[in-house]
C-alpha cells in the first residue's frame, strides 16, 4: 500500500522497548497481550498497518452513518440510550447528542454492524464494529487524542483480533465478532487512555464479564439481534476499560486459565505459540477487508458468480428457470429455512439470505443499499427469481478458515445451462478496495445517514480521514458527524412487534 507518511515503514524495536511479550512460559496470554497494546505507538507500526486502522475507521464512520438512515432495527437503541441520558462524554453519530462514553458506544456499535457492510477479516469475523464505536467513545470523553493514537489503538486491537480468531479451534457454536470482538476493542479502548499494562490486563478480565453471543443470533431468522450484537460488544469493550481505570481487578489467569476462555469457548484447543508469534512486530490485523456490497459475506462469491454469468450472457429474468447455488455448511445456512429464506420479512434477514441477494444480482445487475428497504423487500421480480434459486449441498464449500467460494448455474428456460464459480471477488485480498473505494463508500453512506451533511462537507471529512494521522484532536471529526440534536429528525421506518416492517 502507498502513503504520504512521514516515518520509515517500521522502526525496529530495541530490546527494551516494552511491547515486546514476556519471555516467561508459565505467565497468561492475558499479560503478554497486555504488555503489547499497552506500549504500541504509531511510529513503530508497518505501513499496512497504520494504513487498515485508518480505513477501518473511515469505513465504520461511513457504515454507521448509513445505517442511521437505513435500518429500523436501530431505532430501540437510539431511544434508550436518550431516554437514559447521563454525562454528555461522546457523540451518537448521526443523530447527535452527547451521552456517557457507554452508552455511545453502545448506540455506535449498534449502527456499525446492522448493514452488514462493515470490514471483516479475511475468515470471515468482524472485528471494527466492535473497536471503533469503543475507541472513538473513550477519545472523546478523554479529549486531545491525537489522530496517530486513535490509529495505533486501532491497530493493535485488530491484530489481537486476528490472532485470536486465527489461532482457536472454533466449532461454528459462538459468534466470534462479538466473543473475541470485545478483547480487541477494549485493548484498544484501554490504548487510546494510555492504561498502563497491568491495568490494560485487568480490563481484558472485565471484559471477560461482556463476553458473549451465540451463533444462533447470527443464523436464528426473524430477530434484529444480528443486525446491533456489535453495539453490546463495544459498551463491554468502555466498561472495562473505565473499570480497569478506576482501579478494578481482572483475572490474571483470563485466557488460560483451568476455567478460563480458552477452556470454556475453545475446548478443542488453540495455538499459544502462534499467537505470540511475532506479536509486537507482525500486524496480523493488516489483512482487514471492506466491503462492496452490504450483504454477509459469504455471499458475496454468489453474488459475484451471478453478475459475472448475467452480464456475460445478458440474461434477463424471463430466461431464468433456475439458479442453482452450490452452498458448504455455512452457505446452508443462508438458505434455511427455504422459504423463510426466498421472501424475508426484515431487512436484517435480507442480507443474510443467500436467494435473495442472489436474486437482487440476477434482476438489478448489482447489490447496493436501495436495495434493502421496504420496497426492496417486497420487489414482485426479485421474489419470483428467488423462487428459482435452489440450494445444492457440496461440502467442499465447507466454511473452515477463508471464506470459501461460491459456484451458481443457471438454467434458461430453453435449457441451457451457464455456470461460474467465482474468483477475485471485490473486497477479498485477490481484488481488496482501495482507498479512493473506501472513500467513495464512505461518502455514499454519509449520504443516506438520518441527516446528510453537505457533500462538500463530507468530501473534506473523507480526506481528514485519509490523512489521519495528522490530526492533533480526532474529537472534531466525531462530532461533525453528529448532526444536530438526537431529538430533531424523520422517523425512520418502524417494525411491528412481530418484527416486519410497517
């Protein structure tokens, strides 16, 4: 990656320099992970790291931002953290006004997840919906952070993400963006407030207490719970942080302890020796990858087969009369049950519902936000090409580490028969965005926030973004984006307590 810095790509470190983890054996990951947020400064970061901490925080700004004005199912988040009120400390993005650091967090977390179009690891887990909202809460509540500390912050809970999700033997049975999110985010979050390491290790214990989420709230249709889990995750992430700050202890034993994480979340094992493997040195979070279309994103490789075989063969609805998709384990997922699948009734369900975003490539010829409204829902042409969608089992697409392909046919109503199994998907490391794409995205979602700025304004908020670093105050960028009072704008559409739109 290319940028205008104004340091060497990586400063090499001495033997003093206390991010380096204990050589001890018998001593916790807790306190290894510690020691390395604690002491990591953006001067000492590779390139490719200070540089995906900066586009994950322009690209979470923008993602909360357009969900502000896009996803009912933030409404109820919104309307307690101001019926709660409290110390005005942080902004709510978007819809403005200050509240305690947690409850911000809270509501920004909840924003940053509920389009599914916030970064993801290379494996598939989200880890700056969870950091970001709880960085950005405890920088504006300290006040001065500079922009080179929100992004070393940044940078290293993203790599203690990585290392985590890479490293365990995971069963599909917890979300991991929020059991592994809310470590990441309150290192970072404990980062930005300069903890010192033994008190960055007591707040990762906290943490401990907000750890939680299980898959069904991922895979489970009909709930709005898939859509904010990143907003419980960020408040977990502030309040361990500001607990550790005010003198609470953890757990010195968190991670490996005979009932600590590791035995408890992972019991079939995890990787102690390639977790700490270059920590200090390798930003493992560096592979970060952001979205381009605001769906889960293990259908993006359907999503990419199906343009490509449309546009290719100009195929139009009345030729189709079935697709069929190949799906692994977690695909499968995205199309049970069929029918729930073929027609969902909530915006939240739409992005995880394999048919239908495949539908929404095969009739629009793209997937973008418009496309997830009320309207979108209810489009006769996407439903009747959903119906045509059959999920075909083929466990070679088995979700183990990467996300795995996808493979679409498409049968015409003449018989024949057109298939593609997708490669260098946008957003993947083979075609990742880049920074004038990130951009574009961030301005585009500003623009259908609850309250859009002036495009002028926020053109020049995407280049204070790009340039980060040389920021003496991030508070300024948060609350421009804040808006005006959390009271003053439209209704968004409501739900029924049913959950489906009215």
């Amino acid at each position: 990656m290319s940028e205008d810095r104004d340091r060497p790509a990586h400063t090499p470190r001495t033997a003093g320099n206390n991010t380096r983890p204990s050589a001890l054996p018998h001593e916790d990951l807790v306190h290894h992970f510690a020691r390395f947020a604690a002491g990591v400064q953006y001067d000492q970061l590779p390139t490719d790291a200070a540089e995906t901490a900066k586009k994950s925080i322009a690209d979470t700004l923008g993602v909360i931002m357009a969900a502000s004005g896009l996803e009912p199912a933030v409404r109820p988040v919104i309307d307690l953290v101001r019926e709660s009120a409290g110390t005005p400390e942080a902004t709510v993005l978007a819809f403005g006004g200050r509240v305690p650091a947690d409850q911000a967090a809270f509501a920004n977390g909840a924003m940053a997840h509920c389009l599914d179009f916030d970064d993801q690891t290379p494996w598939g887990q989200h880890a700056g919906s969870s950091i970001v909202p709880a960085v950005l809460a405890v920088a504006e509540r300290r006040g001065g952070v500079a922009g080179r500390d929100l992004i070393a912050a940044v940078a290293a809970g993203q790599d203690l993400f990585a290392r985590l999700r890479r490293n365990v033997a995971w069963r599909k049975d917890w979300n991991l963006s929020t059991v592994i999110g809310v470590f990441a985010a309150t290192a970072a979050a404990a980062r930005v407030l300069s903890l010192s390491p033994v008190q960055l290790a007591n707040a990762l214990g906290i943490a401990s207490m907000q750890c939680s989420g299980v898959m069904e709230v991922v895979a489970g249709p009909g709930s709005d719970l898939r859509g904010v889990y990143a907003g419980f995750s960020a408040r977990g992430a502030v309040v361990a942080t500001l607990l550790a700050a005010n003198g609470l202890r953890g757990v010195r034993r968190l991670f490996e302890g005979t009932y600590g994480f590791f035995a408890t979340y992972f019991p079939d094992g995890h990787d102690r020796e390639a977790m700490l493997a270059g920590l200090g040195t390798e930003f493992t979070g560096s592979g970060t990858l952001y979205k381009p279309w605001p769906s889960v994103g293990t259908s993006h490789s359907h999503i990419q087969a199906t343009l490509q075989l449309v546009a290719e063969h100009r195929l139009a609805v009345s030729d189709i009369a079935e697709i069929r998709c190949s799906v692994g384990d977690y695909h499968a997922l995205m199309c049970t049950p069929l029918d729930e699948r073929r027609s969902p009734t909530t915006l939240t369900d739409a992005r995880f519902s394999l048919p239908f975003l495949v539908a929404v490539a095969a009739v629009h010829g793209r997937v973008g936000l418009a496309d997830f409204s009320p309207a979108g829902l209810a489009d006769p042409q996407v439903l009747a090409v959903a119906r045509t969608v059959v999920p075909v089992p083929d466990a070679s697409l088995n979700w183990t580490l990467e996300l795995p392909p996808g493979r679409v046919e498409f049968v015409t109503t003449d018989g024949r028969t057109y298939s593609r199994t997708s490669s260098a998907v946008p957003g993947t490391a083979e075609a990742p965005l880049t920074w004038p794409d990130v951009l574009r995205k961030f301005e585009d979602c500003v623009a259908v926030s609850v309250d859009p700025l002036p495009a002028r304004e926020v053109a020049a908020l995407a280049q204070r973004l790009r340039h980060l670093q040389h920021s003496p105050d991030v508070t300024g960028i948060v609350r421009t984006l804040g808006g005006r009072s959390i009271a003053a704008h439209r209704s968004l559409p409501t739900t029924t307590q049913e959950g489906h739109l009215g």
